[in-house]
C-alpha cells in the first residue's frame, strides 16, 4: 500500500467515525424529547457503515481479487431506530396520554456513550495511521535528498 492509498484509508475512516460521534450526540441530546415535527417521541439514529473498493487514480491496473484490494468505508445512511418508544408513567407530563403514560425515545444513554467511547477510540486510531502514514512518507523524502 503506498502512502497516498494509506492516507485516503484513514481520512474516510475519520469522516464516518465523525459521522457516528454527530449521530449519537444529537441522540444523547434527545433523550427525553417527547416531540417532534413527524410526531411522537425522538427516534434513535443509526448510521450504517460499508466498505467500497478504493481505486487508485494512478495506477491503471484494478486487481480482480477481492484479499488484495483495498477498501475505504462510507456512509451508506442514517436510519431511524424502528423499535416501540419506551412508556414512563408520569401522568403530570403535557405529553402524558389518557393513562397517564408518556411515550419517550427508545434511547439508552448507557448505550450510547459506550458507542460514543467505541467510535472516539476508533477516530483515535484513524488520526494514528494517518501520523504514521505522514511520518513515512517524510522519512522516505529526507532518504531521497
């Protein structure tokens, strides 16, 4: 892998796992939103990743083996969660039903800043690999002069 190919694998890496730490922000920050435009309480966010071939502009030769190819990952969306929103009974809420249940996101804060810790190590290693990639490319200039 040369050092351009190194540093466009890193830098799609830091693009999605930014795309994650954004998701599970703005829903740790809706927890308890019991309102929104569509109606009904907030509904969790998932972003879901896949792996793209990634072709190299330079080289005219595509390998055909999918083990020797690299692959970059990108954002293919963000989903709603489709799960039923969790029911508290808190009958003073203005958005209490006549039972005097709330229907409140189906967001679990534990859940979310594990993924939030999990996506900031990955985002950590991705800025690793691209200081690494950096470094060697340096390196090989100052063995060139």
């Amino acid at each position: 892998m040369d050092f351009f190919t190194a540093i466009n694998v890193s830098s799609s890496g830091l693009s999605a796992q930014r795309t994650r730490l954004n998701v599970a922000s703005t829903n740790l920050a809706n927890v308890e939103t019991t309102r929104t435009e569509e109606g009904g309480p907030f509904k969790r966010r998932q972003v879901v990743l896949s792996a793209v071939p990634f072709t190299n502009a330079f080289k005219d030769v595509q390998r055909a083996d999918m083990h020797d190819q690299t692959h970059t990952v990108e954002v293919t969306s963000i989903e709603a969660d489709s799960s039923e929103p969790r029911l508290i009974y808190n009958p003073d809420h203005p958005d209490a039903r006549d039972d005097g249940y709330v229907a409140m996101p189906n967001i679990n804060p534990i859940s979310e800043m594990v993924d939030l810790l999990g996506t900031s190590r990955s985002y950590e290693a991705n800025v690793s690999a691209l200081k690494a990639a950096k470094s060697m490319a340096l390196e090989a200039l100052k063995l060139g002069s």
